[in-house]
C-alpha cells in the first residue's frame, strides 16, 4: 500500500517536493501583450536562490526584516515573497499596489527595504530601494533609475543558482503582513503561513488558474496553496483576466491549454 502524500509544513519541505520532478511546470504566467512565461520547478527554485543571496549579501535580509513589495500581481511577486521568506524576513503588502498610490506599510511602520516598479516614489518610504522590471526578458530598468536603487533585472543573475547562506528562519516571527478588512492589518507567522495558505486547498496536484485582479495577499496564497498540494499555477496579468473575461472562448482554450483543474 502506497503512503498517504505528507503535506510540507515549511518552505524548504514545499521547494523540496517542487524540484522532486525538477521539469513539471509549477509556474505559468500570462501577462499583457501575450507574453508567456514557464518556470519549472527547479527554474522557480534557481530563481529563489539567487535573489535569496541578493537580499541576504545587499540588505543582510533576516528575521525582522520588512520587505515591502510594491508589485502587481505578477510572476516576480511571488519569486521575491519566496525569497524574503527563505532568509526569515517579513513580506510586507502595500496598502495600494502599483499603478495605486505611492505604497505604505499597512501597519505604517518603516520598512528595511522596498522592491517596486515605480523607485523614485519610494525613496522616502525605504532607505534601500530595488527597482524591477516587469517583462521577462528585461536586462535593465532603465534609464529612470533613480541614484542608490539597485537594479533588479541586472543584479539578481550575477548570484549564486543555489542559497550559499540564509538566516534560520524564526517561526514566531511575521512573514507576511497585509491589509484586511475590517481590521487594518492582517499578519501570518512563518510557522503559520503554510497552513494559512491551505485554508481553502485545491486538490492534490492541481493545476490552479489564479486571476491577475485579485488582492496580492489572495494571489500569493493561492499560490502557495497550490505548490503546497504539490500542484501548479497559471497566473494571469489583471489585464489579461480581464481579457479572458470578455472573450470566454479564448478562456476555455488557454485553460485547455495548460490543464487548469481549479
């Protein structure tokens, strides 16, 4: 008789079964323009690694730290909330993404350092400041690179394809803080943030369509839901989830497509 599958309870027990079929698709993005974008398992952990080094070498990210992501709903939000997460640090959700308002912590604390679209606007919200651009094949932000803001698109490829070094993760530390309603805030410990993300599971090995509109926290624990069963996500730009939205026929096909299940 076969073993029941064992649910990871940490993100090293999650990447882990990620890389356990190191060519499955576990990530599929579908942005603006028609760009697509597949990581496999082993390409979403190359990617966690070298940005791990970058925040934990650049910022000496660690438990305490408040890495707020200014980021739409996007292949590279969930990299970077993976990232912060290996080196123990807090992921801190903006009360307005871009294109909203220039972002805030929602607790209104400082934070250690901010990833963003938009670097000059928050120069005055995190004295360490990572510019990234969006479209995959991007080399550079360009040339709005504020003075002092490092560039994402040019620095995370010259780390280390594995973690050469993190911080022991502190399960009773905040790793991911965000807005809520009613009340202002909403926290999730590190100890707590798989099961939080399985709250609502998919079924094993699901294949989960996750739209582009919803709130990041709703994106990113969708996400995570979905590799913790051992599945996969196919993440949509808002513009995009839009877009299949009014063109159902285009929906059903891309969902064909890829096997979305849920």
């Amino acid at each position: 008789m076969n073993a029941a599958p064992r649910t990871p309870t940490t993100l090293t027990q999650m990447m882990n079964a990620l890389v356990s079929e190191p060519g499955r698709p576990r990530l599929t993005w579908y942005g603006d323009d028609g760009e697509r974008v597949e990581l496999s398992g082993s390409v979403l952990e190359n990617w966690m690694s070298k940005t791990t080094n970058l925040l934990v070498e650049e910022f000496d990210a660690a438990p305490g730290s408040r890495v707020l992501l200014d980021l739409p709903v996007h292949w590279r939000t969930a990299v970077w909330a993976l990232a912060s997460w290996r080196c123990g640090a807090t992921v801190v959700l903006p009360s307005a993404a871009p294109p909203g308002p220039p972002a805030t912590a929602p607790d209104r604390r400082p934070v250690d350092v901010a990833i963003t679209t938009r670097p000059a606007e928050l120069a005055a919200v995190a004295d360490d400041v990572v510019a990234v651009a969006l479209p995959a094949l991007a080399r550079r932000f360009g040339d709005d690179l504020p003075p002092g803001a490092l560039d994402a698109a040019s620095a995370v490829m010259t780390y280390a394809d594995a973690v050469l070094f993190a911080p022991e993760t502190d399960l009773g530390e905040p790793a991911l803080l965000a807005p809520a309603e009613p009340a202002p805030v909403s926290a999730v410990l590190h100890g707590d943030l798989l099961p939080w993300a399985l709250r609502d599971a998919p079924a094993e090995h699901a294949r989960v369509l996750v739209d582009g509109r919803l709130p990041g926290v709703e994106a990113l624990r969708r996400t995570l839901a979905a590799w913790a069963v051992g599945g996969s996500v196919v993440l949509t730009s808002a513009g995009t989830a839009a877009a299949l939205e009014a063109d159902p026929e285009r929906r059903r096909r891309i969902a064909e497509q890829e096997g979305v299940t849920a």
